[in-house]
C-alpha cells in the first residue's frame, strides 16, 4: 500500500527525510527530483523556480484513497492551483475544494467535473455565487445565515442545489493562531454552542429549492494531532443528533475538512494518516449509534499533505553579508513568492545544492525585498563559505507559497516546473514584467 512518508524515517540521509521520495544524490552536494538535477532545472528555468514531484503528487492521493477507501477526499485548491494540478486531481479520483469563482473556473475550464466540486468561502461574493450555479457545482457550503436568503434567491424557486452548513464546534487545533478557524469568535462558520448553526440549518430547511446534504468543519491548519478530529466528530453527531429530534432529519454526508500537519524539517511530528482514518471512523461509527442515526459518509479535504511535500523552491544567491553578530545570505526571491515566514513564522530546512562543502556555520538566509520581516529562514546551518551564485534549494514548498504571491516590488512570480520519469516540462511560466505592465492601463 503506497504510505505518506514517516518525517521521522529517512529513506536516505537524515536531512533528506521532508524531500520527496524520488529524491537521489546522484554525488555529495547534487540533488536529483523525479530523475532530473534539481542544478539542471535552475540552469534551463531560472531562479527563483518551483519545482513540483509529479510521482510524489499522484503517491500522496493514492495513499488517501488507500486509508480512507469509503470517503469523499477533496483537494483543497487553495494550496497550489494550475492545470496540471486539475488534470492529476481528476485522474486519481479526487474532488476539489475551492474557495472563489477564479478557483472554480480554472477547474471547470481544465475539463474538471463541476459535480465533483464543493464552494467554500465565508464571504462569498455575486459572481462566486452565480459562476457556481452556472456550472453546476456539487455542493455549496452556507458559512453565514444571510447567505440562505442570497443563494435561495439566486438558484430560484424551479432550481435546486445541494448545499452544505459550516460549523463551529469551538475546538482549538493548529499550528498558529492564524490558521485556527475552529474555535469560538472567528470569521469562519455557525457556532454550535450559542444555537446560530441550529438556527441557520432550520432557515435551510424553509428554502426547498436548497437541499441540505450535510455538516462541514474545518479546524485550522497544520494539525499534527488526531484527538481535535475525534473531538469534532462527537460534537457535530451530537448537533446532528438534536436536528433529528426537532426536524427528523437525517443527514447523509459529514465533512471533517483538512487541515492535515506535515514536517517541513526532519525529526518534526506529522499527522499518521493511517491512525487518523481508523481513529475517526471507529468515532463516527460509535458515536452515531449512541445517538441512534445512520453513519453519514465522510469527506475530508486535503491540501498541504498533498502539495506541500512534493515541491521545491530554488534559489540563487545574490549576496552575503558578515556583520558583528549574524552572516546574512540573501536570495533571488522571498516574501512575494513565499510570505509564509513572514506571516506565521514558520522554518525551513535549506540545503546548498551543486557543490559539496562539509565545513557549516549559522546564516540567516533573507528575501530581496524591502522589509526587514523578509526572512526566509533564521539561524539555520549552511555551509561556511557559501557565495554568491549558489543554488540553495527549500524542500516541503508546494503549498501556500506560490498561491499566496503577491506581486511586491514588481519582482514578478516565479515559474512551475513538473518532474517525472526523468524529465521537467514548464507548469507555469514566469511573470514578465511585460505581464505587469499590461495590466496598468491608465495615466
């Protein structure tokens, strides 16, 4: 059965652990991807690049179906998007999870089927809205009471659309505050606790057009832990426990979303699929019958776990400065194609690529941009007499890096690049300056 990595269990040396696992050292100092020198992909594309493991994509999808063989498993397009992301998705039978009209768009514009995709977003604007009910998406997720009144309107009174309710079972789990969305007094969903998701599931019900399918949570980001899951699913059979009381209704389909934690270094914990799949089915099961209701189907969705470990950034070095206290090294890239240490401090484990040096010291390795706050990774060991023209390579990037870059200083995003099989084609090609420009039309 194809397994997600163990962080804790190197295929090869220690610090390769978070690599993909077609990672070789074809001699000290080199690296290789899918079969191809990662140094050959910087010299043929450029840097900054991304690079993105096909195999280890398709590995991560089969080992969801695997552990999880009777659940509805939906990508989460917001953490990397492009065509090929779509076609691979659609091939190893997944859903998506998208969160705009842009998202949904793309994918029904790749070939993707519109069924096949559930609409998030807790401020869903018109045109989300309207481009979902003119594909046909398969599900929409209620995130706010005044959206019932929006979408029963929209879809009409001859229409019909399946829709889902999102809500807050006030569970704290995550890897920052920021990216906590299951507890109490935050944007996302209808809290359990104060009666809003009661009241909003009885509104649905008043609109026939709307057909309630089921319940949707998603507790944050970068769980590493199974128990806030287990802990989600009491709470949400109980709530669907007292709607069958009041409305005798049955809900057919239970959404636990992602969230699923992954080692970005070698040693970090990483959420045990396997554990988690057994764990909450063993929970939903037991609670259910407890509570005397049919087991709903399940449906997850994951994103980081399975773009994050399969993407690579790659870097050349422009500077480095010694001052008193620290040797900063300082890159082609940084916050506007990955804004992640900058917004939640997280730490990458770098790696020099093309040459081989044994002798390390302590560096901090900074963006080019101009913030002080742009950081790519502090006080992490590089080797002593790294200089300009090196290539530095940053392993666990194919998440909430390019889909969250921005266009800052007009430095331009960087270019996708997809290895399999001992080849690299172009994903995603990089923004010219003459893209920026021709969106500003005006004096």
């Amino acid at each position: 059965m194809t397994t997600l990595h163990d962080s804790s269990v190197s295929p090869m040396d220690g610090d390769l652990s978070v690599w993909p696992a077609s990672t070789t050292e074809t001699r000290p100092g080199d690296l290789a991807v899918g079969g191809v020198p990662l140094a050959e992909i910087a010299d043929r594309f450029g840097t900054p690049v991304y690079v993105l493991d096909e195999a280890e994509v398709r590995d991560r999808c089969r080992a969801y179906r695997n552990a999880f063989p009777d659940t509805e498993i939906l990508y989460a397009a917001k953490a990397f998007l492009c065509r090929a992301m779509i076609h691979w998705m659609d091939e190893e039978g997944l859903g998506l999870d998208v969160c705009s009209a842009g998202e949904l768009e793309q994918a029904v514009m790749s070939g993707f089927p519109p069924e096949r995709i559930v609409l998030h977003g807790n401020a869903k604007s018109p045109r989300d809205l309207e481009s979902a009910l003119r594909l046909g998406v398969g599900r929409i997720v209620i995130d706010s009471p005044s959206e019932i009144a929006r979408l029963a309107a929209a879809v009409g009174p001859q229409g019909h659309q399946k829709i889902m309710v999102r809500v807050v079972p006030g569970i704290s789990a995550g890897g920052h505050d920021k990216i906590r969305t299951g507890t109490e007094d935050q944007k996302f969903g209808l809290s359990i606790s104060d009666g809003y998701a009661q009241h909003a599931i009885a509104r649905t019900l008043d609109q026939p057009q709307l057909e309630l399918t089921g319940l949707h949570c998603h507790l944050g980001s970068q769980i590493t832990s199974v128990k806030p899951y287990l802990a989600a699913v009491r709470r949400i059979v109980g709530l669907m426990a007292r709607l069958h009381e009041q409305h005798g209704l049955v809900l057919p389909e239970l959404d636990l979303g992602g969230g699923h934690g992954i080692a970005y270094r070698s040693g970090e914990q990483a959420l045990d699929l396997t554990t988690l799949a057994r764990k909450v089915r063993t929970e939903l099961t037991e609670a259910c019958a407890a509570a005397g209701l049919a087991v709903p189907r399940l449906i997850i969705e994951p994103g980081r776990a399975i773009a994050g470990p399969a993407g690579i950034a790659l870097y050349r070095v422009l500077v480095v400065k010694r001052t008193a206290g620290r040797t900063y090294v300082a890159v082609d890239g940084g916050m506007s194609d990955n804004p992640r240490p900058a917004l939640y401090g997280v730490h990458y484990a770098l790696r020099l690529v093309g040459r081989h040096t044994t002798d390390r010291a302590p560096v901090t390795v900074v963006g080019r941009h101009c913030e002080a706050g742009d950081v790519l990774a502090a006080d992490v060991e590089l080797p002593a007499d790294v200089r300009p023209g090196d290539l530095l390579a940053v392993p666990v990037a194919g998440a909430y890096h390019l889909s969250m870059a921005s266009g800052y200083n007009l430095v331009g995003r960087p270019p996708v690049a997809a290895v399999c099989d001992g080849r690299a084609r172009l994903l995603v090609r990089r923004e010219s300056l003459d893209d920026i420009r021709s969106r500003d039309v005006g004096l």
